[in-house]
C-alpha cells in the first residue's frame, strides 16, 4: 500500500511529461531545427550523477592499488611473524633434552621388554622431532606409521599412513600397508 500509491504518482508524472514533450520533439524533428548533440540524452540530463561516477571511478582506482599494496604489506609481516614463530619452536626443540621416557611399572616388565619399549620411544620421540622440523617430508611419516604397525598400534599407524597418502596419493607401499591395516581389523 504504501509502495503502491508512489508508483502510481511517478508513473503518472511520467506519462504526463511524456504526453506534453513528445509533440514537441515531432514537432522540432520535423523542422529539422534540432541541433547536433554529441554526448547522450541521460548524460545531458543528469551531469552532476555522471561527474560523481568518474570521481567515484578515480576514487576506487587509488583505493585498489592502496589496498593490494597494504595486502602486500600485511602478508610480508604474516611471513616474518611465521619465520620468527618458525624459528622459537626450531630452538626449543634443540634446547629440550631428550630423554626417553621410562615405563611406568618397571618392576612388572622383563628387562628386555623395557629395553624394547625405551628403544619405541626413542624411535618414536626422533620421528615426531623430525617431522615437526620437516612437516612435508612423507618418507618420516611412512617410517612413523611402519613403527606403530609393527607394535601393533593399528590407529596410529592409519593415521600417519593416511598423512602420506595426502602428501603423494599414489605411494603403493602404503596403500599395501592400509589394506593389511584393514585385515586386522
């Protein structure tokens, strides 16, 4: 309703404008008085819209340039904070000590399961040492996923195996290594 009854009155007023200018313009056509205008009928009507586009344009062409460049300057700052993040964890890995973990019940264990066990987590302990300085290297998690296969920590295994298969989906080692995986269980 309250759309309707404004549309009605701008439709109106066109018509009404349209019904007194249109014998004119029939009028001067036919006289051929009219004189030659180059640019277009909505350009002559309405300069000032026009004026403010080409403004609008200028405007949008500087913000453009100055926003890739401050997009430039916010990812060499994302990489510096990445490179320095890089580089505390690099050293806090070189500085912790690595002392392998013992087994919480040694007097249960024989000495030779607990020389097996602190050896697992030695292996263990270097692998993930090595693949969070290395995180692309797929051979670290293969050897990772080979040594949770044969101490039979099938979910660990999947897990680091599926890491390789995202990495080089067409390693056929490890694709033999899931379907044993899959046997298992």
């Amino acid at each position: 309703m309250f759309l309707v009854i404004p549309l009605i009155l701008i439709a109106g007023s066109a018509f009404g404008i349209s019904y007194i200018v249109w014998p004119k313009v029939k009028e001067l056509k036919a006289k051929d008085d009219l004189p030659a205008v180059e640019a277009s009928f909505w350009r002559l009507m309405s300069p000032e819209f026009f004026s403010f586009l080409k403004k609008a344009e200028i405007r949008y062409k500087v913000f453009k340039k100055n926003m890739i460049v401050d997009y430039e300057k916010f990812l060499r700052r994302a990489k510096i904070a990445s490179l320095k993040t890089d580089n505390i964890i690099n050293k806090l890995f070189e500085k912790r000590p690595r002392v392998p973990t013992r087994p919480q019940f040694k007097d249960l264990k024989k000495p030779a399961e607990r020389e097996n066990n602190l050896q697992f987590k030695n292996r263990e302990g270097n692998l993930i040492d090595d693949i969070a300085k290395n995180p692309k290297d797929k051979s670290l998690y293969k050897a990772l996923g080979a040594l949770y296969f044969e101490n039979r920590m099938i979910d660990d295994a999947r897990e680091a195996f599926n890491v390789v298969l995202e990495l080089d989906p067409s390693d056929s080692e490890v694709k033999e290594y899931l379907e044993k995986i899959g046997e298992m269980v």
